[in-house]
C-alpha cells in the first residue's frame, strides 16, 4: 500500500481536555449546593430541638424554676437599693450616723413597727444618745423602764438594756404591743409608752384624759419632722432632755 493510501490518525484538539475541566466544575456546584443547603437547614434543626425540649414538663419546670431564681435575686437588689436610700435620708434628715440609723430602720421592720415612727419615737426619748438615762431611771435609745425590759424579756441586766441593737428591739416591741392594745391608736399608745398603761387606765376609769403632751411630741404635724429636730449645722446646741417617765407595770394590765 502506498504512503498516499495511508489512513490519516486524527489529530488531537488542542482544547480537548477543557470540556472536562468545565463539566468537572459543573459537577462540583451540585455538591456545593448540597453542602449549603444542610448547613441552612442544621439551625432549623437546632431551633426545633430547643423547641420540642422546652415543650417538655421538666425542661419547662426547669426553665421556670431558673427564671424564678433569677426574679428573685432582682427583687433582692432591688429592695436593698431602696432600703439603703431610705436609710440614708433618715440620717440625713436627723443628724446621725448611718450606723445607728440603719440600727434604728432593722430592728424596727423586725419588730413590725413604722420605720418613721421608730425614728420619732428615739429622737423624743433620748435624742438619739444610746447611754441616756432618765431620772426616773428609763434606759437607752428607747427609754425603756427596767421592770418592762424584765417583762418583756426575763432576765435582762441593766448592761443588756443599754445595748443598742437589744434597747432598739425592746422599746419598739414594747410600743408595738401598745398599738395593737389600743387598736391602732398611736396617741394612746404613745401616751401609754411615756406614762405607763396602767396610769392611763385609770385616769380613763375617773373619766380623765391622760394625754400630756408626749404624743404630740413624738407625731409632730403629719407627714413633718418631730419637735426639737437637731440637725447637722446645730452640733453644739444641746440636746432636748427626754420626756419624764412614769413607772409602768411590769406587765400590761389584764383586760386590754
């Protein structure tokens, strides 16, 4: 056969291999929309786990019961700021300490007293002096008879009774007991507080009145400061002597 009848090979593109190239690309972005499509799908899936989870009762009573906590710690928070600025304004608004004015605001809500009837009540009685003592022989902040204290807890000692936080406690319980003697009826039972409810008693039993002014004293005008109000400028004037005291009854009398 000649070389002129020779089957010709057929030559190679020279671009042969780029339809590859670009199929092989095309085959890829299949794959890459796979690939985004369960990435996109994997926080639905996560969302609704959560979901169903917290659908459950215990999830749920666990989830409130956090929730609760956290409420909890808020209100917390939130009292005491409230509770320190109350504090604060009463010593400034009498002149002491912050010290003995939160003395004064926690023994009084232990005792379920008025936070400022407790403050009227020791500014009248002893001018805030935690070591006065009357001539008739009341003792403290509160002024409290030593037969009271003895009634209101057996035992005492006269050193016990002039105790801050212990006279705070005791004069406001001894007040608080009054009140709910007298139904509420602050003078009368600010007026028993100074003279004893037994002297009360019996001026009303003769039809008399028993006030003598210590009430008015301790109330002042409502929603006013008490008399004789010592502010921090007016450190050298002296003080107010406390109210004379008559001798209460070592107990409150029966019937009241």
């Amino acid at each position: 056969m000649s070389e002129s009848r020779r089957p010709r090979q057929p030559r190679a593109k020279p671009n042969a291999r780029r339809p590859r190239a670009r199929s092989a690309g095309r085959a890829r972005k299949p794959a890459s929309r796979t690939a985004g499509g369960r990435m996109g799908a994997r926080p639905w899936l996560v969302a609704g786990i959560v979901l169903l989870l917290a659908l459950l009762p215990p999830t749920r009573a666990a989830g409130m019961a956090v929730w609760g906590r956290v409420s909890d710690a808020l209100a917390a928070a939130r009292a005491a700021e409230a509770r320190e600025r109350a504090v604060a304004a009463y010593a400034r608004r009498y002149g002491i300490s912050m010290e003995l004015a939160d003395a004064i605001e926690r023994a009084a809500r232990a005792e379920g007293l008025e936070t400022e009837l407790a403050f009227r009540l020791v500014r009248v009685e002893s001018a805030f002096r935690p070591h006065a003592v009357s001539h008739a022989g009341a003792l403290g902040l509160t002024q409290v008879m030593p037969a009271t204290a003895q009634f209101l807890q057996p035992g005492i000692t006269r050193a016990q009774l002039l105790d801050r936080d212990t006279n705070l406690r005791l004069g406001f319980r001894y007040l608080k007991e009054l009140l709910a003697v007298y139904d509420g009826d602050e003078e009368e039972a600010l007026t028993a507080y100074n003279r004893g409810p037994g002297t009360v008693a019996r001026i009303r039993r003769r039809g008399g009145d028993p006030a003598n002014g210590y009430a008015d004293m301790v109330l002042g005008e409502r929603g006013g400061s008490p008399v004789n109000l010592v502010r921090h400028d007016s450190a050298g004037a002296a003080p107010a002597a406390p109210p004379p005291h008559e001798l209460p009854p070592t107990r409150l009398p029966n019937g009241m």
